[in-house]
C-alpha cells in the first residue's frame, strides 16, 4: 500500500480565515477517503487543525517533513499555502512523484480496476482536476 502525503492549504503563514480554513480542512480530508478507498494509506497533515486551530508552531511543520519523508508521494491540493509549497520542494529533493489531483494519482499509482473509484464519487469532477 502506498502512503501518499496530502499538501494543501491550512493557514498560509496565518492569513486565511477559520471558514478558509475549515474548508481546507474539509477538502484534504475528502481526498484522502477518496484515496483510501482506491487502496491507498493517505497522511493527512491538515487534520491537525482540529486539535490545534491556532497553532502556527514549527513543531507541526518538522512533523509535516518527517511524514513526508516516510511517504510514496504528495498529492498537492489546489489553493495558496506557503508550507504545501515547502512540501512540494521537499518531495521534489527527496525524489518522490508529485501530483496534483486525486484521479492522476490513482492513474498513476495503482491498478487500473481501482481507477473508477474516483469518477463514481466525484461527479463534479472537483478531484480531477476539473474545477479550480
């Protein structure tokens, strides 16, 4: 089972809103359910933000990177982020694949039969890369 790193949006150096955020938060965790079901083990960084809303500690980021280097790849969710930009870098050293909606990781990393997983619960195409 491949583990896949979730990078997306959640504070952006403290200048996203908590509705902003709890969107963020909401949409990284949909992705790794999808992700889930097609077979994968999603580390879901943004999950964070519920047991620590207001956290801008380093402590978190240093968690972030060592998840990551434990990781297969990333999966970068669209929206601006400071630190999922960090991540891609990182992922980008450490030479792992980089993708950048769930359907091309699915496509890309796991048997064929698993690849409609994603088509049958996303119908608005949000996942693969359909809307912005």
């Amino acid at each position: 089972m491949k583990v896949v790193f979730i990078a997306g949006p959640i504070s952006n150096k403290g200048t996203m809103t908590a509705p902003e955020q709890a969107s963020a938060v909401t949409l990284a965790g949909i992705a790794g359910l999808h992700l889930l079901a097609a077979g994968f083990a999603p580390i879901i960084p943004q999950l964070s933000w519920y047991i620590d809303p207001m956290s801008q500690y380093p402590q978190w980021y240093e968690a972030d990177y060592e998840f990551l280097r434990r990781s297969d790849l990333l999966l970068r969710l669209p929206g601006k982020s400071w630190g999922a930009d960090k991540e891609v870098a990182l992922a980008s050293q450490l030479g792992l694949s980089v993708y950048y909606s769930v359907e091309e990781v699915i496509q890309h990393e796991s048997q064929p039969i698993i690849s409609k997983t994603i088509k049958e619960t996303d119908p608005a195409g949000f996942f693969r890369g359909g809307l912005s």
